[in-house]
C-alpha cells in the first residue's frame, strides 16, 4: 500500500 | 495522477477557497463549524508532515502548504479575527467523541507502525468524520447559507473522485491503499444525505432546510 517514498497522493 | 484525483484535489481546493473568501468577504463565520476547521487543521498537520522528510512534486507540495495554510487561517478568522460572529452555542458536537476513537484506531490499524504513518493514518481517519460537527451544526440550526452548501457540496464530492481516483489505479497501476479506501467510503457516506438535498432541494433559491 505504501509507496517507498511514503504516500503520494494528497 | 489521473483525472479523478485531479478533479478531486481540484474541487477539495475549491472547497477550501470558497470557505476561506466567504467568512473573510462577510467578515462573519456564522452558521461555520469552528470544531470542524480545527478537525481539518489537524488532519493537514498530521498528513503533511512528509513536506519534511520527502519531495514528491512541486504539485504535491504546493497544494499541501496551500491546504496548510488556507486551514490555519480559516480557524484564526473564526476564533480570533471574526471571533463575536462564531456560533459557539450551535458548535457543541463533542469531538473527542472523534478524535480518542480515531487515535486508538490509527495505533491499532496501520501499514506501519512508525510515527510518521501512524499520523498519516490518523488524519485519513480523522478526515473521514471532521465534517460531522459541520453536519451537526446545521441540523440544529436546520438551515445553512447557500455559499455553505457549495463549500460542503465540493467538499463531499473530493472524496467521491477519489473513490474513482482509487478505482482507477487499482486497475491501472495495480495500487490500492485500504486504509485510505475504507476510510473514504466512510467519508463519502457521511454526505449522501447532504448530496440528495443539494441535489434534490435546488438550493439556488432559499437557504437549506432539513
């Protein structure tokens, strides 16, 4: 679910 | 990015706005949750706090500190510059009926158990109700300016787009986020009864009733 760099969306 | 999210982002943005430029142009904040906008000014502090770990795009930081920013300003204009017009007596909704449930949750229910995303799950969980002492409000007041109801219209429909935005990607990119799924279902639940009156009441000619 998590991106590598935390989440990307708002 | 995909056009629902954009949409979505964009009417969230514009939910924002038009709250901000409505109390500070009638310099009042009657009929406005004060609860609420404090639910929101968390929910960005706890989200956006990546703003300073990691760079996503100048698009994701923009709007972050725009949202920041337009959020803390509401809540002065409301509980400091337009305080004498604040409608505390119809703002009672308890919320840390919503904030301890929310905070136990996010402990419980997360991707990972490190500070940072325990925040960002608690702002998606908190996001999900900060509108119900908005909801509350007008009910008991049983009615609500016409510019509200846009603001609480583009509000609600953010969360819907997202929902597409979600089903978009998991299509598309195979991405899904459950946390953030659950909790925008949840979110966009909330309004339904909103959406039908809006939709349904042609607010355009008298203030909303119940």
């Amino acid at each position: 679910a998590m991106k590598d760099d935390g989440h990307d969306e708002l | 990015m995909n056009v629902f999210r954009l949409t979505g982002d964009l009417s969230h943005l514009a939910a924002i706005i038009i709250l901000l430029l409505k109390i500070w142009k009638s310099r009042s904040c009657a009929g406005i949750s004060g609860k609420s906008q404090i639910l929101f000014a968390i929910v960005f502090t706890t989200r956006y706090l990546d703003l300073l770990t990691s760079f996503i795009s100048l698009y994701n930081t923009c709007m972050k500190v725009i949202y920041i920013g337009c959020a803390y300003a509401t809540v002065y204009l409301i509980y400091a510059k337009f305080r004498a017009t604040y409608d505390g007596n119809h703002d009672s909704f308890r919320v840390e009926f919503l904030v301890v449930p929310v905070g136990g949750l996010s402990v419980l229910i997360n991707h990972d158990f490190s500070p940072l995303e325990i925040l960002w799950t608690f702002s998606i969980y908190l996001e999900s109700v900060a509108i119900l002492p908005q909801l509350f409000m007008i009910s008991k007041t049983g009615e609500a300016e016409t510019i509200t109801t846009h603001y609480l219209f583009c509000l609600g429909l953010y969360r819907a787009l997202y929902l597409f935005n979600w089903i978009w990607r998991f299509y598309f990119e195979g991405f899904f986020d459950m946390i953030a799924i659950v909790a925008g279902v949840v979110q966009t639940v909330l309004y339904c009864d909103f959406f039908y009156l809006y939709v349904t009441k042609g607010w355009f000619s008298r203030p909303y009733r119940l």
